[in-house]
C-alpha cells in the first residue's frame, strides 16, 4: 500500500476530483491520486459535508484504504466510519467504549454501534443528550447520489428523537425553482432530500444562519451542529459548546437524540493557543471576510485570540469572519479581546498561547488578489448572501440597486433565509431588488446551488467562503469586492 503524507489539511469538498485526486494547486499532494493509499494528514478543512464526500469516494473506489490523522477530526473520521475505511488518530489511544451503555439511552443496536466506533476514536464514552443538532449535507449537489442513497436507508428506519433538529441550505430556492433556472432532474433529487429530512422530524429552517431567525441553543449550553459557520459563530459569539459535527454525524447524533462529549464541549479545550494583533482598521464585511479567510490559513488548528479590532463588529461583520475562517481552514472558535462572550466574562486563559503573530494591511491585500481570479467583463452571475443574507443585508443590496439596471446577460441573487425574504418582501427590498433585474433567493446559496450546470462561468461575489469553494467546487473564475463596488461595476443608473 502506498503511503502518501502531507503537512496540510485537506478540504475533501473541493481539494479532490471525482476520482481521488488532488487538485488544488496550492496542495502538496497536488496531481496524487489518494485511491488504496495510507493517507497520513493533520485534518480536514473547509465545509463539513466533507465526510459524505469521503463516502462517495469508497463507494467509487477512489478512497484512501486507512487514514491516519493528526488530530482529532469528525469531518474525516466519520466519512471512514460509514465509508468502511479504517481510521485513527495518530499516538492516541483507542477508547474502551461499552456498546450496551449506549443502547440502554433507549439508541438502536445500529446507531449504537456507530457511536460506540466513534467514541473509540474520539476517546470518549460519555453521550449527552442532544437537544439542539443543526444538519448540513442537505443540497443534493453536495451529497450527491449516494448521500441520497444513504439518507433514504436511514429514512426507512428511524424518525429523530432530539427535539430541536435544523436544516441547512438546499440546492435550489424550494419554492421559485423554476424561475431560479434549476435544472428539472436536480429539482426532482432536491425535493427527496427535503422531502425525507421532513419526514424524519427536521425544522425546514434551510438556512445557514439560523441564529438571524432566532434558531439557536442558549449561551453556555451544548449542541451539536455540523455548517461550519454556524459552528464557529455559535461557539465563538454565542458562547455555545459545539464541535465542528460532520453532516452525517449530526444526522445520527439526531436520531440518537444524544452525542459524545469530547472537545470543545469542555471548557479547558476552548482556550487559545495561537494569539494575533490585528493591524489594521477593518472596513466593513469584505475585510472581516479577508481577516477570517487569513485566520484560516494561518491556525492550523489552533484556537486564535485577537486583539487590535477597535471598534464592535456587527452581526454581519461576525457571519463572515466566522464563515471565511471556516473554510479557508478550520476555525471551529476565536476569541476577540473585548467583544466575544467568553472573553468579556473572563473565561479565556491567555497563558496557553504558543505563538502571536500579525496581521496588516497587507495580508489582507494579498488574500484579497488571491480571491481574485476573474475580470468583471466577464462576470454572469453576481451573489451575496453567503452565510445567507441579513435583513440588513438585503436592505443594503436594495438601496444600491435603486433606480439602477442590471446589465445584459448578469443574473444577480442575493441569498437568504425564507423567513428574511418574507420581511424583505413586506419592507419593498425585494421590489426594488426585482425592479433593477435582480433576485432574493430563499433557502439556497451560490455554492450548493448547480451554476456551473446552468451555464455560468464567472461569478462575482462579496463572500470570502464562496470566494473558496467557486472555483473548483463550481469551477468558476471569481471576482471578489464590497457588494457596492460590485454592483457599480454591473449596473447603470436609469
């Protein structure tokens, strides 16, 4: 068996091709081909349906035979478990964990089983209930056919015991699909999806900010959530204890009704390790998006504590900081100086912090011209709202279309949740959108949506999470800028 090693996490989203290879360029293991190998790599990164990835490549053959990770990582570790790939954490232990322990919760021999495995690797035999679990792998194009497969044995089987179970977004607006221009046969698979999720006791919340529509554990409580910027805006400006849960591990963590403890559940695993001073002043949501995109880059699976951030960000500054770190890496937690809950209340021991580095003008202008790989005269479609789009949000996006066209041959969707579209509907933000050729799109985003089935090739966003995932996962170029330069660029006054 060949034994491949790399010293970088790997994004099983959209650092690897149908067949197993690497493709980012950027990777060390770049053109290597992972199928039958011994896989040895610190973790994953990037988006938390990562795992049903992992179990798409086993079906195929295209899979590592055994993976060795560097650290405790749910993402890769679950997407072993039910992908039959043997899986540990390296220098750890295995956990003795008692299978009848956890059927006694009332939990089926199956799930049991699962869980007990997990426990195993993950060093723990404790399981609390899970009260409050927020799923994602929802889009069909992300789970593809066997995440349906999947779904539908689970379906066949078992309703949800946890009380509070959320859906992330679809892969297409539920409701106006038709004029969205999804294709037929994706909105066919799209609405199984839903359709069993529903039928399993799911709140079709379809949104990746369930904390805009009041959809949230109370600070301090455990949960267990699976969208990467929910876990780390949950845990980082809610003071919420949740792990960065794969799609699939919140999906039988639901059924379960309960989940492990382990990780950021406990409070000694939530300090810092890794200190940075921010440099800079920060204007606005594209340089919180920069900021959370560096802090990814840099971590390494580490836990940051910033300083320097002068004035309080807003929710929409928090969304995408939490969002761009999330993918670019792995940030499941931050701490701001003076800002974030845990911090403010004297929780954080800065004592742990290994290493402090910086952060200026210029890192953030070098990520800024990563992002960028696309011209504007090249742009057809042009997306806000990843995470999903405030009402603040969407108002903005109105007021810079007002009295404005959008040109020729550019579809415009600002993405958000259902029940943010209904109050923008009722506010005039959505005739205005409208009136200037735009769209709000409900329960959808840029990224889990099949653009690059419906024809477009460039998309010009404000999000530094769909500035990641574009290119390879949607094989778009992308042009990345505030949404005011962006619409200045791709409208004219009437």
């Amino acid at each position: 068996m060949e034994v491949l090693r790399t010293s970088q996490p790997i994004s099983w989203l959209d650092d690897l091709g149908a067949d197993g290879t690497v493709i980012h360029p950027g990777h060390e293991l770049f053109g290597k081909n992972l199928a039958g190998c011994e896989l040895h790599l610190p973790g994953s990164s990037g988006s938390t349906v990562g795992s049903d990835r992992i179990v798409n490549l086993a079906v195929h053959g295209h899979a590592p035979r055994r993976i060795v990770l560097g650290r405790v990582d749910p993402i890769t570790m679950w997407g072993a478990i039910l992908g039959g790939i043997d899986v540990e954490v390296e220098g750890a232990p295995r956990k003795e964990v008692d299978r009848a322990k956890i059927e006694r919760l009332g939990i089926d021999p199956e799930i049991a089983d699962l869980l007990a495995r997990a426990g195993e690797i993950l060093g723990t035999d404790e399981f609390i209930p899970a009260d409050h679990v927020q799923i994602a792998g929802v889009s069909y194009k992300t789970i593809t056919e066997t995440g349906l497969e999947l779904r539908r044995h689970f379906a066949s089987r078992f309703r949800f015991r946890s009380r509070n179970v959320t859906i992330n977004p679809a892969g297409m607006d539920l409701e106006d699909w038709r004029e969205q221009g999804i294709p037929d046969e994706f909105a066919e698979k799209q609405r199984e999806v839903i359709e069993i999720y529903l039928r399993m006791g799911a709140t079709p919340t379809v949104t990746c900010t369930p904390y805009l529509i009041g959809s949230m554990p109370a600070p301090f409580t455990d949960a267990f959530l699976s969208e990467s910027s929910v876990v780390s805006y949950a845990n980082s400006v809610l003071g919420v204890r949740t792990n960065r849960e794969s799609g699939l591990s919140t999906l039988l963590f639901a059924i379960a009704g309960y989940g492990p403890r382990y990780g950021l559940h406990h409070r000694e695993n939530r300090a810092p390790r890794l200190g940075v001073r921010v440099r800079c002043e920060l204007r606005g949501v594209v340089d919180f998006g920069l900021l959370g995109y560096r802090l990814g880059e840099i971590a390494r699976g580490r836990i940051p504590y910033l300083t320097g951030i002068r004035d309080r960000p807003t929710t929409e500054e928090l969304k995408v900081l939490s969002a761009a770190g999330a993918a670019s890496g792995s940030i499941d937690l931050y701490h701001i100086e003076g800002v974030t809950p845990e911090e403010r209340s004297g929780l954080v021991p800065l004592s742990g912090i290994e290493e402090w580095v910086d952060i200026d003008r210029s890192s953030l202008d070098e990520v800024k011209r990563h992002l960028n790989t696309g011209s504007v005269a090249e742009v057809d479609l042009v997306t806000f709202g990843c995470p999903h789009a405030s009402l603040e949000e969407v108002h903005e996006i109105a007021s810079l279309l007002r009295g404005k066209k959008v040109r020729p041959g550019v579809a415009v969707w600002v993405c958000t949740s259902r029940a943010v579209k209904d109050l923008a509907q009722r506010m005039g933000y959505v005739d205005l959108i409208e009136t200037a050729g735009g769209h709000v799109v409900a329960d959808t985003c840029m990224v889990v949506a099949p653009i690059e089935q419906m024809g477009h090739r460039t998309t010009a966003t404000n999000s530094g999470k769909a500035a990641k995932y574009l290119p390879r996962f949607c094989q778009q170029k992308v042009v990345f800028d505030s949404a005011e330069e962006i619409i200045r660029k791709i409208v004219a006054a009437t």
